[in-house]
C-alpha cells in the first residue's frame, strides 16, 4: 500500500473540521486513521532523513498538529468551564428549592 501525503493531509483537514464541529469522536477515529498512515509514510520512505519537499511538507504538518493540540486544549478547557458554571447552577437550584419558606 503506497501512502501518500496528500491522503494525510486530507484526514488533517477532516481532523480540523471535526474539532471545529466539536465531533470530538469523529476526530479521535480521524487522528487513529491518519496516525497509521504517517507511520505508513515514515516506514514506506525508510528510516533516513526525509528529502527536502517530504521534509518540509512533514514540518508544515508538524506545525499544523500543534495547532490542532492548542485548539482542542481550548475546547477542552471551555468545555470545562461551563460544566462548572452547570454543576454551580444545579447546586444553587437544589439550594433554592430546599431552603424553607417562610410566609
């Protein structure tokens, strides 16, 4: 099975539009797919140093994945943050429907 770069970068971009999506399965199954393939990559071409266009497009994917970790930390920790103001607001609901009433 010969990989190419063009089918890695397509998955990088169905990885992207996931994490956008906030399809955080979807993603997960798209970064295994594309996982295997870059090892496909990296064990079709050998262990030595890339040539100079691989090489380069592989920096540029590397760049690309790190933006992708910093986007989907920020959705992560957004994520977390209104499960906190949920839980907080649950809370305070029970507090109010528990606390006695005077007439």
């Amino acid at each position: 099975m010969t990989t190419t770069l063009g089918a890695i970068l397509d998955l990088t971009e169905q990885v992207q539009s996931a994490i956008d999506a906030g399809d955080w399965q979807r993603a997960s199954d798209l970064e295994s797919q594309r996982r295997v393939q870059l090892e496909s990559l990296v064990a079709e071409r050998g262990t030595g140093e890339p040539g100079g266009e691989l090489r380069g497009a592989l920096e540029s994917l590397q760049l690309r994945n790190q933006r992708l970790l910093g986007e989907t930390h920020h959705h992560r920790r957004r994520v977390l943050r209104e499960a906190s103001t949920i839980k907080t607001g649950q809370s305070a609901a029970r507090a109010y429907e528990n606390a006695p009433t005077e007439v």
